[in-house]
C-alpha cells in the first residue's frame, strides 16, 4: 500500500500526536533537547489502541494498520502519567564546551556534527570517547536519538514489540504512539537492523510533521520514482528540500543504503539548525564533491570508444571509481549486434572477474565466523583430504589440485577428487613455488564456501553488499532482478554465447552441489561490479558506510613477498602490479571466455578504479599481459582523473 494511504489510515492519530505535542509544549516551553529518560518500560501504540502503526517491512513497503479500510484509527488521548516532558537542565551551553567533548576517531570535517550528537545526548561513545563514525546506524539508534530530540519521555506498561531490548523500548513505544515509525512486519521492530536512507528519510518526515514543521516541499528528486520506494519518495523529497543528506548523495541516492553514525550526526545537526542555536553555529561538511570523470566525460567517452573501435569491439561497458565512490559509467556499441544499443544496465557474464566475487564471498563469511582461511577444507566436505588443502591456498592459485574441464564439478565428484591422490598435481599445497592458474579449484571454493556457511554465495553477497548498495549480480544469472538484461557473447563478430543459454542457467538443488559458475559464471554490469571494487578501493566502506570490516579488506590484499614470473604478486585473489597505467600500483583481475574480454582494477593508495567489460574485440595483450582493449581504456581513464 502506498505511504499516502497509510497516512489516511492513521490520520487522526498523527493529527492528535501533533496538536498535543504543540499544546504541550506552548504551555510548558519545553525546549526540544530534552534528555530521554530510558529507566521505564514501554509498549507499542497497538497496546493501548488495538492498532498497528505503519511501519516498513523488510522489502521497504509500507506496513498498513488493522483498521479497517476508510475507517479513522483512533485518536491518541491526551498524555497523563504515562507521559511526560522535561526540560534540558541549564543552559544551552557554548561552542567551546561542544568542542571538547571527548570524541575521538573522527575526521576534523566531521568533528563538529560528531561533538554536537554526543553533547546533546543524542549519540553515545564507545570505550575513550570511540565514536565509530563509519559503522551503519541500527533502527533502534535511529529512533533513540529521535526520541531524545522530541523531549518527551513515554511511560506505558507493556511493549508491543517482543524483538526490542530495554534500551529502546520507550523509544520504539514513542515512535509508534507519534507515528514516526512502525515496526518491519510480523510483530517485528527489528531494532538491531541497519537503518535505510528510505527508512531514515520517512522516520525524519514524520517526525517534523510530528512536531508541527512547515511540510512544504518544492523539490522533486522521486518524481519518476526511480529508485526510491514508494513509502518514502515524498519523505525523500523533504529530506532533499531541506538539505539534510546533502554530502551522501553526490554519487546517487542509494535508498537501501544504510546510514552512518557520522551521517546521522550530520543530519540531525541539520535538522536542528534553526531550532538549537548551537546546531546552527556548527562547520558541517558540504556536498558537491567533484568528480574528474564527471568533468571529462565527452573525452574519456571519444577515448573508450576509439579503443572500442580499433580492438573490434561490439559493445563496451565502462565504471569508474573517483575515491572509493562510483562516480561515471561509459558504453559503446551494441548489447544485441546491430538491434540494440549497450547501455549501463545491461548484465554482461564477467568470466574470471567472478573470482573477486568469491574471494569477496570468503572473506564475508570469515568475518561471520562460517570459514577459517587456513584449516583445511576436508572439514567442511566431510572427507580426509590428501592434501592439506585450505582456502587461502586455493585464493592464491597454490592448491594444487588438478585444473581441468574433464574432472566432475558435482559434489559427489569434488569429494572423491579431494580424497584421492589422482586429484592433486605436483608441489605442496601453500607453496608460491606450486602457483598455477586453478580455475577447476575456484569451483571447489565456491562449494567449500556454500557447504561452510549452509548458503548460496548469491544470497550471501546479496544479503551484505549488493541489496545495500543496488547492484544487481549472479552466479545463477537466471535468478537475476532482470534478466531480461542479459547480453549475447561476441567472438568477434560471431555469437560466442546467446543470451538465453546465459539465462538459462538457474540456481542449483543445494547450496555446495556444484561449483561450475564460481570460476568464471558471475552476471552483473560494469556499474555493478564497480560498486564491489569500490567496497574494496574504500577499504570495506561504501558510500561512507562500513559494509565489511577493514582488516577483510587488508587481508584480500595480502600479497606474496615474491612476484611471479611475469612481475606481479599474488593476493586472494587479485594480484598486485606496480607501476601501471600511471599509477604506482594496481590490484587487478582479467576475465576471458567466449569472446569477452574484462578487467577490473583499483588503486588503493588513492581509492580510484576502474571496471571495462568487452565482448566482440580482438583479445590482444598489452605490454603489462592485460587485454588491450580494457588497458588503454583503463589508461585513459586513470589519466584523466588522476
């Protein structure tokens, strides 16, 4: 049900939530500072009113009341015991004592939005004042700090929410009873989940409607409703119209994103600016960020096209990555040759590059505690292994498992293959000295990882990046959000692959039962996948938010000591090559297969990349082994945003 329909049905009560709380404040002149008082216990508006409140469930739609359609919940009583306001004790304190706040670990651009969250209570410190800047904001944070903003303070008896621990129960009680926020669904509050941008958004609308603030919006950044959920385009138009994101939008609106604590900081300083003196006295970060790609996009598109041209290409995606944000995307040519044109939305099977998605897969799932890098994958198959086989070593191309299209990728085939002397090549498992290209052993990994954590990798990555940040990728392309998008294959200008046999692949009977897409079968765009080289350029955060812990990041780059043969060093499982296109150093992984021709690249001293996805060119090498096409393109690029 559309948001506006949700407010019809509860219309009445937010009229009444706001009428008391003006007349409450009128006659008490409260400030809207006060401190929430988190001592007593709660209940959900749906205890007193035999209502639920409209909430968002967990695919962001709006979550409509038990009442009856056309009929008017009922009106909030005015407050007795059960409520109460308080006024912030003193005075409204100085920018000098803000300052001083004991917070720490924050940026200087920050620091000030930081110091204000924590001085009027509204955030809490970690252990010496740790604020955590870049850690997602959960539901329950979101409404506290909400709740601490409003200075009233709910008694009730019984919380409607049984998911909702002490610390927030009045908090969430409050939101439901002033109809700033619902819970997800089936009797849910979700209290520990990530608060959305779109969830964030109506929560803030709702609230200053809540409290009497002129509603008018003359901004329309949701008027084809691109993107944004329904529940929430005409709160994100507000939060547009009152500049409230403004500095986490630069690069796109991301409405599944989750918020920062820094972002939440910057927003309710924002928020509160012609309310709290202080807040408007505040140095906040702008918005604005320039982008270089943006700035010289008529050049680098003549450049992407005339390498596109003399390579032979029949279609060319582009993404670039400016500071670990994706900022700019480039096509050329054809998704379907000679019928339709490429565009950044069409879904292109990457090839080896799907090995970065495994590699991201696996270091997921060791923060989670499902694998261990460095026991012995014979655990998580059920079998003795003949050799000492582990995940790092097969991330590393040192596993020495035999590499060939003929052996079985069937569970039952892999699980002979691990236990028998006849599946393993020569060297010890580990050793640089053992390095050989493993496409079959990235099959083998994909199981591990599926059998290890009871799960397909597509939901894994889905549920921890790509769901975030709107990407749409898959190892099953079939179970793509549009597969519809997928493009043919070109070996030059003959079909390498149809579309329908990309499509056709669908997921498999059992996380682990085979392990013939992990090597080379991931389906996305360059835009997609830019958006996971952005996660790891940026060091595990994404648009500002911390999406995979820093030391995952650092541990995927862990290179060899020695280089290779042909000058690179091994990581898990890019490899790293100094002095490339310009840059000091690159990480980087090629991708080849039935014409296709990829690379994704980053440079991690300065967070900047770069995604190429070809098919149809020719498949010359450069003079660094990598495809031609996708270096000189890559070239030009780094070039022009360095």
């Amino acid at each position: 049900m559309p948001e506006k329909e949700g407010w019809e049905i509860m219309g009445e009560r937010w009229i009444a939530a706001a009428l008391l709380a003006l007349a409450l404040v009128g006659t008490c002149a409260v400030p809207p500072l006060a401190e929430a008082a988190k001592d007593r216990g709660c209940g959900a508006a749906e205890a007193a009113s035999g209502e639920t409140v409209l909430g968002e469930t967990a695919s962001g739609e709006a979550v409509p009341g038990e009442t009856a359609p056309g009929e008017a919940a009922p009106a909030e009583e005015a407050p007795e015991a059960g409520c109460v306001l308080a006024e912030t004790a003193g005075p409204a304190g100085s920018l000098a004592d803000m300052r001083a706040a004991a917070v720490t670990g924050v940026p200087e651009e920050h620091r000030d939005a930081a110091c204000y969250a924590v001085y009027r209570g509204l955030l809490e410190t970690g252990p010496e004042g740790a604020f955590g800047g870049e850690e997602p904001v959960s539901r329950g944070e979101a409404v506290a700090a909400l709740y601490r903003l409003s200075g009233v303070q709910v008694r009730v008896d019984e919380c409607g929410y049984g998911d909702v621990p002490e610390e927030y129960r009045d908090a969430v009680a409050w939101a439901g009873s002033a109809g700033v926020s619902g819970g997800m669904g089936e009797g849910r509050f979700a209290p520990a989940s990530p608060v959305t941008r779109s969830q964030l958004a109506a929560m803030l609308y709702r609230f200053a409607a809540w409290r009497g603030e002129d509603m008018t919006c003359r901004t329309a950044v949701c008027a084809e409703g691109e993107e944004v959920p329904a529940y929430a385009r005409e709160a994100m138009d507000w939060v547009f119209d009152r500049g409230l994101y403004e500095g986490m939008t630069d690069n796109g609106i991301y409405p599944d994103l989750p918020v920062s604590r820094l972002q939440l900081a910057c927003i309710l300083a924002r928020l509160e600016r012609e309310r709290d003196p202080l807040a408007g006295e505040l140095a906040l970060p702008e918005g604005g960020t320039a982008s270089r790609s943006r700035e010289r996009h008529e050049a680098i598109a003549q450049a992407v096209a005339a390498a596109a041209r003399r390579h032979g290409a029949v279609g060319v995606q582009v993404a670039v990555v400016e500071g670990g944000a994706v900022t700019d995307t480039y096509r050329y040519g054809w998704a379907v040759q000679g019928t339709v044109p490429m565009t950044d939305r069409h879904k292109i099977r990457v090839a080896s590059l799907s090995k970065v998605a495994v590699g991201l897969c696996a270091a997921l799932l060791q923060e989670e505690g499902a694998v261990d890098y460095d026991a012995g994958i014979g655990a998580y198959w059920g079998t003795a292994l003949w050799k000492p086989v582990t995940i790092r070593s097969i991330l590393t191309h040192t596993s020495t498992l035999l590499n060939s299209e003929s052996i079985a990728w069937d569970y039952e085939g892999v699980k002979a293959q691990l236990g028998s002397k006849s599946g393993y090549g020569g060297g010890t498992p580990g050793s640089l000295g053992s390095w050989n290209y493993n496409n079959h052993a990235f099959g083998i990994l994909g199981q591990t990882l599926e059998l290890a954590s009871g799960r397909y990798l597509d939901d894994v990555l889905s549920e921890r990046v790509l769901d975030f940040v709107g990407a749409d990728g898959a190892f099953a392309a079939g179970a793509l959000e549009q597969p519809e998008l997928i493009a043919p294959l070109y070996r030059t200008r003959s079909l390498g692959r149809s579309a329908d046999s990309v499509r056709s692949v669908a997921r498999w009977s059992a996380p682990g039962a085979t392990g013939r897409q992990f090597a080379g079968g991931f389906t996305t765009s360059a835009k997609d996948m830019a958006k996971l080289a952005a996660l790891l350029a940026g060091d595990g955060c994404f648009e500002g938010v911390r999406l995979m812990e820093a030391a995952s990041v650092e541990r995927m780059e862990g290179h060899s000591a020695r280089a290779l043969p042909d000058g690179t060093y091994q990581a898990l499982p890019m490899r790293l090559r100094p002095g490339t296109y310009g840059r000091e150093a690159l990480y980087y992984h090629t991708g080849s297969a039935y014409g296709v021709y990829n690379l994704l690249s980053y440079d991690p001293s300065t967070g900047d990349g770069v995604v190429v996805l070809t098919t149809g060119a020719d498949g010359g090498k450069d003079a660094c082994g990598i495809y031609a096409v996708c270096g000189e393109i890559s070239r030009a690029v780094y070039d022009a945003i360095a």
